[in-house]
C-alpha cells in the first residue's frame, strides 16, 4: 500500500470556483468556462481539467499551489484520477453542458 499522498501518488482536487492565477482567471480554451475545474497533480505537474474534456498542463500551478489549495475548505481530494473523474461526472458526460 502507498500512503496516497506520497510523492508518487496522482491526487485529484475538485475546484468548483473560479480559479485565478496571478489575478488572471483561467479559462478553458475549449468551452470558454471558467470555472468547475478539475486539478490533478502527479510529481511536479498540476494539469487544469475542464468539464468539456480539454486538459492542460498549468506550469503555473506549482505542488506547492496545489498543496495550499487542498487545504482549503473547498476541494474534494481524490486518490485518483480515475476516482475524481467518475465522482466529478469528468468522464465526458457533461461534455458541452456550457455550450448554449
Ligand atoms: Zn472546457
């Protein structure tokens, strides 16, 4: 068993806020939302996952980042990708809910 916040576990880390980077909020380059994100993080890398299925690598988000966003009282922490994808409905099912 590894401990699933060890430094090679996947974690998962709903942010269903808008979630801003140097004051600057992120917005997906598929569906325009900007908010409802999914973050994962594996060793040094956080992608940023949207609803719609475009995901990204944010070098902007740094473990550390990811860390303090954990310790706020919004997210859900996943132990896996797999695990936060299906609970979040990130498997694609919602895949264009922002698109009118
Ligand atoms: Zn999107």
């Amino acid at each position: 068993m590894q401990p699933a916040d060890g430094p090679g576990a996947t974690r998962c880390l709903s942010h269903p806020h808008e979630l801003a980077l140097g004051g600057i909020p992120v917005m997906c380059s598929g569906c325009r939302a900007r908010r409802d994100w999914l973050l994962i993080n594996h060793g040094r890398n956080v992608w940023v996952c949207c609803r719609c299925g475009d995901q990204r690598l944010e070098p902007e988000i740094s473990r550390a980042d990811f860390d303090a966003l954990i310790a706020s009282p919004y997210g859900t922490i996943y132990s896996t990708v797999e695990e936060g994808l299906a609970a979040l409905g990130f498997d694609g099912v919602f895949a264009g809910a922002y698109l009118e």
